[in-house]
C-alpha cells in the first residue's frame, strides 16, 4: 500500500500526470528489514512534509470532515517504520522502511 501510494503520489504531484516520465523503485531486502526507494525526476516537494504527515485533522464522529485526498503521505507514514525523503543532484526519493518482527531465516 505504501509503494502504491508513493508512485500515486510521483505521478500526480511531481509529474503532474504527465505521460512519459519514470519511476524508479528498488526493493532492498535484508534478514531484519525491507527498503524501498521511490525516485524520480519530476518536481520535489518539501522534505519537511515527511515529518509533519502523521496528522490529519478530522473529526471521527462526524464522516463529512475526512478528507477525500491527500491522504497519501500519512498513510505511509502510518504503515511504513521509517520514512525518509530527499533530493540529490535532481533526483528526488522517498525511502520507506519495513522492520521484520522476526529475522527471515
């Protein structure tokens, strides 16, 4: 859910729909964790968001308070152990990662 989440969130918000584009993802798996790396190209957003998207103001007896978008981020940030972002040299990618509650044998 977190990975489809994040390349939703590369192609409408970095590449704002636009066809033609890549995404990058590498899954990294080791005896206690997973990393997946999400990157591109396209517009980056502020890294700050990554630390401040683990609130969603809504009301939970009142269902017309949800929000209908812009979910994304907290979703991840609710799943995911780490969630880190950055730019380098154009290149944007979000690094999600998974914690194993038992070492893969």
């Amino acid at each position: 859910l977190s990975v489809v989440e994040g390349v939703t969130n590369v192609i409408k918000h970095a590449y704002k729909l636009q066809r033609g584009n890549i995404v990058e993802i590498a899954f990294l798996v080791f005896d206690d964790k997973i990393t997946i790396k999400i990157s591109d190209t396209g517009k980056g957003m502020d890294p700050h968001r990554c630390e401040i998207c683990n609130e969603i103001a809504f009301e939970p007896a009142n269902s017309s308070t949800l929000p209908v978008g812009g979910m994304g981020l907290h979703i991840m940030h609710s799943i995911m152990d780490e969630m880190h972002y950055e730019t380098v040299s154009g290149r944007n990618t979000m690094t999600l990662v998974k914690k194993f509650t038992q070492p893969m044998a």
